[in-house]
C-alpha cells in the first residue's frame, strides 16, 4: 500500500454503497479473547505501528517521543474511532497495521478503538491469520458505516493524526531560532558561493543570534533577497532540523501544518520495510525512545512572499466543505525563516499588515481566530525580515521601527565588490571573466550617473549569452556584446 497516498490531506468525497464481505466473523472473533503473552506484548510496542515505515536513528536530540498510551496522544479515544472509521470507509477494509500505519500511531492505540468498535458492533473481522491482531482485516458493519458517515459531516480529514495544541507549543520552544550559536566564520561560510561585505555580516550576526527582527533596506537589486536565503542555509547547515506536525488538534478542531511545497523532509517514513518484528533484547528500550510519527522531520523553512501576500493568508484559512483548517504561512515557517519582500508593494496597506504584526513581534506569541471566534495562541519563533526599496519612513511609523530590532541598509556595491560579483557570475556561468568589462562599465555607465546593482552582472550575462545563443556564436565576452547587451538592459523605458 502506498503510505504517501494514505497520507494525503485533502477534501475527501464519500463514497456510497460499500460491500461487506460475507466471511464468517465467528471464525475470527474468537483469537481476539485468546491472544498469547508474547503477542500482548509486541501489540504494546509504541513502534509497531511502523510495520512498513522506517525511522532514522539520527534524528535530532529534540524529537517527540513515540505515544505510549491514549493520554500522551493528546487524542481523546473517539477522535480515533472516528479516524478509524473514516479510514475503512474509503477502503473497504484494513489491515489493523495498516490503519496504524495511515494514522502514524502506534499499534496499541489504534488496538483499543478496534476493541471498542468492535464491542460497539461498528466493525468486524473478515480475514487474518494467527500473527496477532495486527494482520486482521476489518470491514464497516451496517451501524459503522452510519457512524463514518456522521463522522465525515464532522470533518472530512483523513490524513495522519493530529497532535495536541500543548505538543506543538512545548516543541515549537526547544527549536525556536533564537540561541542558535553564531559566529562571523560560520556565517561567513553559509554565504559562501555569495559576495557579501564583512560589515553586513557583523549587522546580520546579532541580529540571526537574537532570533528577533530584520528591516533590510536599499534600492532594489542588491540582495536583499540573498541575505534571507543565506540565513536559511546558515540556519540549517547549523543548527539542527526540526519537528513539524501533519496537524494539529485543537477546541475539537483540526489545522493541518505540514506542507510538502514548504517543508523539505530529511526523515523517511515514506520507505518502506515489512520486517521490523526482530526479537533482540534491547527492543524495547529503543522502541520506547522512538520518534512521534505523527511528526515529520525538517530543514528549518525558508518562506518567501511578496507583493502577494493579503491579511487572509495571515490567518486560518476554514474550508467549509472539509470542515477542518489550513495554517497560516507564519505558522508554516515556525522554526525558519520568513521574508516579506517587496515589503509596501502589497495590496494591503503597509499600515494594516504591520498593524498585524506588532503583537507577535513584542510576544513571540500569534492569535489566531477559529470559525467559532475562539482565539487560539500559538508560537511565533521564527526569524521575520522585513525587505523592502521604498523610503522606510513613508511605510512605517516610529512605534513599529521600535519593535524591530535590527534595521539594516544594503546599499549598492563598490567598484571593488561589483567586480568581485561579476567574477562570480562569470564562473557560475562557466565564463572568462575580463576585468575590462568591469571597467567598460563604469567608465561609460556607472560613472555618468547610473548607480551599479549587485544584480547588474548576472542580468547582462545572462542577456548576452541569450545574444549568442541566437545568432549561434561563441560567447565571448567582448566589448560589442557588452554595449549591446547594456542598450538592452540599461535602456529608459
């Protein structure tokens, strides 16, 4: 069975008319009273629901330990039940491993909502063998497909089961950023392959080590993106990686967090691996310390929006038809970082987006509105910067510059530097650099009046190697195809 496809979250349509297999449940009901010691026992490993999902032993220190009962799920036993039924609803029918294995819990949860389902007459067994309760197939009755139904008009996720509100608080605080160890030569080596001066580096530093804040200003084209994507790489060639849940449970609702366009995984709870039941002595001393698999181990985040970001993405985002929530992109980059560029250029107004953003920035802590207006509190620990090449003073007030730390101008480059950008663009693109291009440049544009962008050279490489390309030359960096490819990019329209 494929385990991404079980774990999708998405809006499920249901499906009507179910079959039941007319497989004699007599002949199976009774091994449920008649299981032996060792079985009980295997049954009772937090980790056997990873039957087919293997963990990695080099998971960071900070990782959620593995429920060992109901109560440290943080999940109350109907919301189980239901997830169970919702779960053999779409497929007909499920192997008990299975339908641990889709919720991400481990198997001796999943093993008491069977019982209790079964006592409820809402499931039985329809195939199995002398394994253990595990390797049983169970099917909806009449009355259990009546109660998955009512369920999906509940809420319609089916994906891994959520975590409590409290679990991700308390984790959102062991891999805040803030406290991250940084010094200028680690810094200086997660900007390497990037041309950035010794003095932005010590204004950066600070800033990435008190995990608060960043205003970055200066006319466009300079970098103000490449800072933010440095510290992303800084942050997590570092620093450990983190823990981001599927979902999370809250007021009896449900925010999925995990986003597979956002978070890059560096677990493998997609591999797959049927032969997990060894028998060594040590096993359960290593199964009682395994990982939450209701978690998915990460690469701290690096969000990036611009000029589209609006206040909705901001907040929870309720879908009417699934009945459950989507998190906002903050809550997304908990952990990483977050870069507003293009910052004034949206089509909220500077005032409002800010005026959203001075609670969390004081407290570290976000309020989000449910469909119900309930407010929920949750971490904000992750490090936001502000970019933008608009006058500062014309977007923001002195109470809001007060609540950010660090304001930082990227202003453009020296000779020095912009020929060190070039070289760098010339070697990234496998090119002879000349240094007279550099200094073509200056002598016939920089110097009567145009000011120089650090992303001057990538841009004019990349339109004269597009000249070339078209008239089927060799590229050669000459003076002609210089002055043609600045006519080009340095034209007034």
């Amino acid at each position: 069975m494929n385990g991404e496809t079980n774990s999708t979250l998405a809006t499920l349509e249901l499906t009507e008319g179910l079959e039941s297999t007319s497989t004699p449940r007599e002949l199976f009901a009774d091994l449920f009273e008649d299981l032996s010691d060792e079985t009980r026992s295997l049954l009772a490993d937090p980790q056997v629901a990873t039957l087919g999902i293997k963990t990695d032993g080099s998971a960071a220190s900070n990782a959620p330990k593995a429920p060992q009962s109901l109560k440290d799920s943080g999940l109350s036993r109907m919301q189980v039940c239901d997830l169970t039924l919702k779960q053999i609803y779409l497929h007909g029918h499920l192997l008990g491993v299975d339908i641990a294995k889709n919720a991400r819990l481990p198997y001796n949860l999943i093993d008491e909502s069977l019982r209790f389902l079964k006592d409820e007459k809402c499931i039985e067994v329809t195939a199995g063998d002398f394994l253990g309760r595990a390797s049983y197939r169970f099917s909806l009755t009449e009355l259990g497909r009546t109660r998955a139904r009512e369920a999906f008009e509940q809420c319609r996720y089916v994906g891994p089961a959520p975590v409590s509100l409290e679990s991700y608080v308390a984790q959102c605080r062991l891999q805040a950023v803030a406290g991250i160890k940084c010094d200028s030569e680690r810094l200086m080596e997660a900007f390497n392959g990037m041309v950035i001066g010794p003095e932005l580096l010590d204004e950066v530093g600070p800033a990435v080590c008190s995990g608060r804040s960043i205003f970055i200003y200066g006319p466009p084209g300079n970098g103000k993106s490449t800072v933010a994507r440095g510290l992303g790489r800084f942050l997590n060639r570092y620093s450990s990686d983190i823990y981001v849940p599927y979902a999370i449970t809250t007021e009896n609702s449900i925010i999925t967090v995990f986003d597979p366009t956002l978070h890059v995984v560096t677990d493998n709870h997609d591999s797959e691996n049927s032969n997990i039941r060894e028998s060594t002595g040590d096993q359960r001393q290593r199964l009682e310390a395994a990982v939450d698999l209701r978690w998915r181990r990460v690469k701290r985040p690096v969000v990036i929006t611009g000029g589209e970001l609006t206040l909705d993405q901001l907040e929870l985002r309720f879908n009417k038809v699934s009945n459950f929530y989507q998190a906002p992109v903050q809550l997304k980059a908990n952990g990483g970082v977050f870069l507003i560029d293009d910052f004034g250029r949206q089509i909220v107004s500077p005032k409002d987006l800010l005026n959203r953003w001075i609670v969390p920035l004081e407290e570290r802590i976000d309020y989000l509105t449910l469909n119900t207006g309930k407010k929920i509190s949750v971490p904000f620990e992750l490090l936001i910067i502000f970019s933008t090449n608009l006058d500062p003073h014309e977007l923001v007030d002195e109470a809001f510059l007060r609540r950010i730390r660090h304001k930082i101008r990227i202003g453009p480059p020296s000779p020095e530097m912009y020929s060190q950008i070039f070289q760098l663009a010339c070697e990234q693109r496998k090119v002879p650099f000349d240094e007279r291009a550099v200094q073509y440049l200056f002598a016939n544009h920089y110097a009567h009046g145009r000011t120089p962008r650090s992303s001057d050279p990538r841009d004019l490489l990349e339109l004269a190697q597009s000249i070339c390309r078209f008239r089927n030359q060799r590229f050669v960096l000459s003076q002609k195809l210089l002055e043609e490819a600045t006519s080009r990019l340095f034209c007034e329209v």
